[in-house]
C-alpha cells in the first residue's frame, strides 16, 4: 500500500498539479452510517412479509418382513415348524414379521408474501411432496399452507394461507441488477429464526446444472440451508430474486449462493396462479454457446448466437428442418 501511495506522489509531482478526483475518495463514516441505515430500514420493511416453513411427509408402513434363513422345502422348515421344541421361537420369530412405521421426514425453508389474500412464494424444493406445510409469520402467527402450485423445473412455488392482516412485499425487476450492486438476504437459516445476510451480486446468468430452468444472479450474501424460499432484496426493498441454492465444498455457506431472478419466478408463479401448472413452448433442440473458434470460423462475435448440437424427432425444430451445426442467431 506504501509504495502505491509513494509511486502516485511522484507521477503527481512530475507531471504538475492535477485535478483530485472526487470519485476517489474514501468513504467517511456518514456514508457507512447511510448505508447502514438503508439496510436497516429495508430489512425493517420486509420482515412483516417473510415467512419461515416447515414441512413434514407422513408416516408410511413399511414391510417388515422376515424370512427365515433356509428357502422353501428344506428339510430344516418341517424342523423349525413341526418339532415342539423349535415351535415356540419360530412363532416368535413370525410375531417380529410385523409392519413398522418409517420415521417422518421434516424441512425447514422460507418464503414471502406476494399478495395481502395470502399467496406466498418460495421454492418448488421446499414444498414438493411434503403432506404439511406449516407458516410461521414474522409475528408469530402460524398457519396450515393450502392449495400448494409447484415447478419443480424452475424450482418455484406458490402456495396460500388464509390469513387476515398480511403485509405483501414489492417484486422488482431483477433484469435492472448489475455485477457489483448491494443486496440483502432475508430467510430462516438451520430454522433458527428470520436473519438478514449482505452482499453483492457477484454475476449474472449462472447456470450450475440444478435445474432444466436456469438464469441463476450469483451473489456472495450469505445463504444457508433454511433460506431457500426466501427473497433476495435490492436497496428499494424490493425482491430481486428467490435464494434457491449454494456451491460449497464444507456443505455450508462458502461465499457462493445462487438466487432465481424475479423476473422468471413472476412468469412462473403467474402460470401457477392462473392455469395450476406452467405451459412453455417446445422447439426441440440441444444446444451450446459459440466457441472462439467457430465464432472465427462463421465470422460472428463471441457469445452471439448457440449452434445446434441436437434435434428431437418430431419436434418443431425437425418439422421446421433445423439440423445438427446449424446456427441460430436469433429466435
């Protein structure tokens, strides 16, 4: 840091008196203590409208059947069933044959509410399958979900609570967040109660294989298991994405976690409202982005464009006769 500072003190002094540049100056503590505020206050304004859930699958029965150790026919079977001596502890052996009970599974997420008539959104792996989902609100109230709607495809969710007095939080306009912009994230991580994490976006456009659907804002706020459901929040306090998963090597938060744009859990969520399930369109492709060297080879820039690398017989894309190395450009 010295000899940065050394080094910028003699290009100053040789090349005469410069204009200081503003933008480079140091945060004073007002400015801390402004953001500090803004962070305070949006988390202050979401928490009505967060919701911790759980969830839980009932008890099945399972077989508990014991078979004996020696097959159909042995002559040890007449031995084990007929002699008095070994009769007693085979019917021992037959009452154990009975069936039990597998032990109920249990989760934890979160969600927020979308709508003051009850509509919560979160994550389609947080809800899908479970015979219970609970929700807790920020004040305590607690209340048995209803007419759960999922996605498993974009891992999102809607489900309802009929409830009176519920404060609804704004969804912005994750397409408007850039690489380097604050962001606070609000959930119930290890079901320990509403925390608020802060960070920034990290990047754009993830896509770490979780899903068919993927667009993933990667951000470093911290997410643990528990806070999948819950929003992501940009300083107007609006919600900018779902906290959906992370990429860790210790199983916990590594500074790595990835949140679905709000932008696509709006049109996911919309389908499941109106229609209980979401329809897409179909073309019937595989493909893959442009490398260096066929974007040289076709003269386009990098990153324009996705070449074909598969077509689906009897899809659209085979009626329209698309085919293995075509490029597409544009739809």
């Amino acid at each position: 840091m010295f000899a940065i500072i050394a080094s910028a003190c003699l290009v100053g002094a040789a090349v005469g008196v410069a204009q200081k540049d503003k933008s480079a100056d140091p945060p004073t503590a007002a400015n801390i203590h402004e953001l500090s505020n803004v962070f305070r206050e949006v988390s202050r304004r979401a928490m009505p409208a967060i919701v911790s859930i759980e969830t839980v699958s009932k008890t099945s029965e399972v077989s508990g059947q014991r078979v004996m150790p020696f097959g159909d026919n042995s002559p040890f079977q007449d031995l084990f069933e007929n002699d008095p001596r070994f009769k007693e502890m085979f019917k021992q052996f037959q009452n154990q044959n009975q069936p039990r009970r597998a032990p109920r599974r249990m989760g934890t997420g979160s969600g927020f509410i979308i709508n003051k008539s009850g509509l919560i959104m979160t994550n389609s792996h947080v809800v899908n399958g479970a015979d219970v989902v609970k929700v807790t609100l920020n004040d305590g109230r607690e209340f048995t979900a209803s007419d759960i709607r999922t996605d498993p495809r974009s891992d999102v969710a809607v489900i309802h609570i009929d409830a009176p007095d519920l404060q609804a939080i704004p969804l912005g306009d994750s397409s408007k967040m850039e690489i380097g912009d604050w962001v606070l994230a609000i959930g119930n991580p290890f079901g320990i109660g509403m925390s608020v994490t802060n960070g920034i976006i990290s990047a754009k456009s993830r896509g770490p294989g979780i899903n068919d659907r993927e667009d993933y804002l990667q951000t470093d706020a911290a997410i643990n298991p528990g806070n999948s459901g819950g929003p992501l929040l940009n300083l107007r306090g609006e919600v900018i994405g779902i906290n959906t998963a992370i990429s860790s090597r210790s199983g916990g938060y590594d500074g790595v976690g990835f949140a679905i744009p709000v932008n696509m859990a709006r049109w996911v969520s919309g389908q499941l409202i109106d229609n209980g399930k979401v329809e897409r369109a179909f073309l019937g492709v595989g493909i893959q982005p442009i490398s260096n060297d066929l974007s040289k080879s076709f003269d386009i820039k990098v990153g324009q464009g996705a070449i074909i690398t598969q077509v689906m017989e009897d899809s659209p894309a085979a009626a329209a006769d698309l085919r293995t190395g075509d490029i597409i450009l544009k739809l």
